[in-house]
C-alpha cells in the first residue's frame, strides 16, 4: 500500500511540475477567443467557452457567475451591440454578471469595470476604434493597462470581427486582397481619391504576439490580404478566422485550438518566394474544431521548403457560385479538396485579378501560390 501511495504522489508531482513548467513556457497568462465575425447567438461552442473561461477565472469559491464586460468600441450603433451580446450571454448562462463599457465611458469607470472582470468580449466594427481608444499612439494606457492585469489574473479576452482583428501586434486597417497584393482596379471612379495599393496596417492592441490575425476570411476572400500583410509586417504566421468560427490561443503554451464546426485557416509565409506580383510556397493549414497547433513550437522550426506544383495534365478549377442562403466560401472549399493526402491533384480559384493555386503538402497542410498576372 505504501509503495502505491509513494507511486501516486510521484504521479501528482510529474504532472503538477510539468503543468507549472507549461504554463510558464512563455512568461503569459490568460486566454484569447478569435472570433471571425458573423457570430450567431446559438453558437453554442463559442458562447460556452468563454463563460467557462471566464467562470474559471472568477471567484474560487464558485458561488457567483463570471463578470465579463462587453465592450462595444469598435462598434456603430452601440446600444443594438451591446442588448444583442448581453442577452446572447446571459441565454447561455442566467447568473453572469454583464457590464457594458462604451466609447464613451471615462477612463476610471472603464478601468474599474475591468479589474472587476474575468472576461471581456469586444464587439465588431472597425478595430480603429479600438486602438485609437485604449492604445492611442500605440502607446499604453491606463485601460490597456488593466486589461493585461485581466490576462495576467487567467482572465480571457474575446474579439468579434473587428474584436479579432486588432489582436497583434499589427493589425489590418481596411482593403481587399487584390489591392494588399497591388493590383491596381480597372475601371477607377472619375474624381474619386484612389485606396493606396498594398496592405493597408497599423497598430494592433498587443494581445497576441505570435501572429497576424484577419476576420470574415474565406468568404471575404482575404488570403490575399492576410499574405501581402506578412510579407510587408516581417510575420511569420497568420490566422484567418472565418464566419462563425473562432479559434481559443492559450497565452501561455502559445497553443492554439479550434473551438467551431466552421474553420479557420493557419498560414506560415518562412519559404514566402516573391515573383513579381505573385507570393509562391506560401503553407496553409486548415484549423479544424478540436485541431490543436502550438504556434510557438512552429515559430522555433522552419522546416524544409515547400515543393513545388506538382506537374499534372490539367488542374481542377472551384467555382465560385453566388452565396445566395449560404456563405461564399469558394476558398475554403479549395483549401479543404487541397488537404486530401498525397493526391497529386491541383486545384485553382480565379478571384478578382488573381488566384490561389493550392496542392498538398505535409499531412493537414497545403502549399498555395497566389498568382498576379504580369
């Protein structure tokens, strides 16, 4: 008996010492929720893991819900935001405790709402908003401020749309991808002050320090974009979130999981080959619901370059079909027709000036080109 009972507490100290050794790989705390936008108040795996989160981060003593703040900066009509996301939270879970902070709100009350939180969900919009509200400059803030007290406490943040896209350390501000990969529009508007081509980036909030993160990604068609904007930022990796989809990133493993049915796509520009206007050997990964990728681990490793095309008789082409009930997601399709293991098989989507040439590569990873005409 003494010698199970020495062989169990040898047990407890293993994995006690590996979990403290875990958590403290990369010197964080705290979880981020991605979320791509389009959230619908019945997506049950979102809504319920971030409560969760929440919850774990609240009082030990479980006897009161989660506080959670929802914060409507980015927003328009914020009123409508903020009734539709504390009513969606409160379905999923009658006890929490909401609080909303609008643009408006003074720094002390703002600030006060948020050491009193376990989580903070920000609405979509345009995520301009929210730099130039809580990181004017890209310097720190007093709200900034608390809310990396909120992380460092295992608190979560979550960001919708716009709340997603201002998670890194740099951040798209507007654009489409064909004006990211400078294709100059055909037919301009007489009189009207032409968008800038290339990516269009400031500033992002300084939440997620590992990648560049984009919203509505396959049915906005914004591979494009979110490639250009590696390249220009120095990136390595990028997340694009699609429509009701969101990935969970643990701050302090640097681990990333899928949360929805509806997916995301992991990119990784280390063997990006510039020709002309085209970005070649670009890598996708197709995040899956329950798919976990350690981004640190895969930031330490770069890997052999990605092959080439493989020579084929003819490639096979995605259409794109109006969206009608359903979301466009022409991209996603050729992403996921592209994963299939050692097919041999290359698939093309013709977009607005380009396209995205995609073949497999290692097990759940594409190679992709995207193609400029010269």
């Amino acid at each position: 008996m003494k010698r199970n009972t020495n062989a169990l507490w040898l047990a407890i100290l293993i994995v006690v010492t590996f979990g403290c050794q875990n958590a403290a790989a990369t010197g964080r705390r705290g979880t981020l929720l991605l979320i791509g936008g389009g959230l619908d108040n019945d997506n049950a795996p979102v809504y319920q893991r971030f409560l969760e989160l929440a919850r774990r981060a609240g009082p030990e003593d479980g006897k009161i819900g989660p506080r959670v703040v929802v914060m409507t900066a980015a927003t328009g009509p914020q009123d409508d935001e903020a009734t539709d996301k504390s009513e969606a939270l409160r379905t999923w879970q009658w006890d929490v405790a909401v609080e909303v902070v609008r643009r408006e709100t003074p720094t002390a009350e703002t600030v006060a709402a948020i050491d009193a939180a376990s989580g903070l969900f920000f609405t979509g919009g345009d995520q301009k908003r929210i730099t130039d509200r809580y990181r004017p400059g890209d310097q720190d803030s007093p709200e900034w401020s608390a809310m990396q007290r909120l992380l460092a406490r295992g608190g979560v943040i979550a960001g919708a749309s716009a709340g997603d896209a201002m998670m890194g350390e740099v951040m798209f501000l507007a654009g489409s991808s064909a004006r990211a990969l400078g294709i100059a529009p055909a037919n301009a508007t007489a009189g009207e002050e032409p968008a800038p081509l290339g990516p269009q980036m400031g500033p992002g909030m300084h939440f997620l320090p590992w990648a560049v993160t984009d919203s509505h990604f396959f049915e906005r068609d914004r591979i494009g974009r979110l490639v250009a904007g590696l390249e220009a930022s120095g990136q390595r990796l990028g997340i694009g979130i699609g429509e009701d989809a969101c990935v969970e990133i643990d701050l302090a493993t640097g681990e990333l999981t899928g949360i929805t049915v509806s997916e995301s796509l992991l990119i990784d520009v280390a063997h990006l080959q510039r020709d002309g206007l085209s970005r070649r050997r670009n890598v996708g990964r197709v995040i899956h619901q329950g798919d976990r990728v350690s981004l640190t681990q895969r930031l330490a490793e770069r890997g052999e370059a990605p092959r080439a095309a493989p020579v084929v008789s003819g490639e096979h082409v995605v259409p794109v079909v109006e969206p009608g009930q359903n979301r466009q997601l022409a991209s996603w399709r050729l992403f996921h027709k592209a994963c299939t293991p050692n097919s041999g098989n290359v698939w093309r989507l013709r977009l607005d000036g380009w396209s995205i040439v995609a073949w497999s590569h290692a097990p759940g990873e594409v190679v992709f080109d995207l193609e400029v005409a010269r």
